[in-house]
C-alpha cells in the first residue's frame, strides 16, 4: 500500500478522498477553508496499517476438481 493523506474536517463530514500527496491534501484542505470560514481542516497522514491473514486456499489435486 502505498501512503497517502487524507482531510479531515470540522463540518462534521468524515475523510473520504485519498491524496496521493501532501500537497495535494493541503490545496483540499485550504479550498475547504475557504469555503468553511472558521471551520479547521485538518490534513492526515497514513504511517502504516493492519493486515490479518488467516484464509488459505488448498488447491485439490486435478483429477478431483472434475468430480
């Protein structure tokens, strides 16, 4: 995965859009504060994740598939 940055707002509305860039979440989040006067708009940046891996896929011999 790769990282990203994401706006996160005081207009009640939850982070949706992912920003490939800083500063392509910091145009978003000073459009928003214009458009918002007096609401913050706060940019976020990914610093790692979860994964829980517990499926394994158990490939039947050929002649067992067809049955």
């Amino acid at each position: 995965m790769d990282k990203f940055w994401m706006v996160h707002g005081g207009i009640g509305a939850r982070p949706i859009v992912r920003h490939n860039s800083f500063e392509d979440a910091k145009q978003e989040a000073t459009r928003l504060a214009l458009l918002h006067p007096g609401s913050d708009f706060t940019v976020l940046e990914s610093v790692g994740y979860c994964l829980k891996s517990d499926v394994t896929w158990v490939q039947l011999p050929s002649s067992q598939i067809n049955d």
